[in-house]
C-alpha cells in the first residue's frame, strides 16, 4: 500500500490553514483505524513532497497530533501513532 493512500481524499487546497487540514486527516484515519498504533508516519520530506506542502506545514500538522496526543514524535527516529 501506497505510504499515504490514507490521505487520497486531501487536497492541499480548502479554506482553513492547510496544518490543521492536514492534522483533521490524519487524526480522523487513526481514529478510524486506518493508521495503526505503532505505525510510522511518513517522513515530513515524503509527506511535503507527496502533498506538495511545506515541510513547515507537515511539521505544524505533526505537532497538532502530538499534543492531542495522537501520535509521538521521536527525535531521530520519526513519528508514530
């Protein structure tokens, strides 16, 4: 399976600022399942890349799940939920 085929319905466009779209996404496929604990998160560059957004962005998204305590980030290691 494609890294991010859990995001195929986001779109970087929409109103709102695009970290929290972002972070709306992720959090709705973990909370759905789709996104396992455990489960690595791409990498900012991957997902920056693939979304065509800033990694600053991918960043801000990342750092919204952490503190909704969704995901963990790991310094050196990645993300993960």
């Amino acid at each position: 399976m494609d890294q991010i085929a859990f995001l195929s319905g986001f779109s970087s466009r929409g109103s709102g600022p695009a970290y929290r779209r972002l972070a709306s996404a992720l959090a709705d496929a973990i909370r759905a399942g789709t996104l396992r604990e455990g489960v690595s998160l791409p990498t900012e560059r991957a997902l920056s890349e693939s979304l065509t957004l800033s990694r600053a962005t991918i960043r801000a998204a990342y750092r919204q799940l952490a503190d909704e305590g969704l995901i963990e980030i790991k310094p050196g290691s990645g993300h993960y939920v």
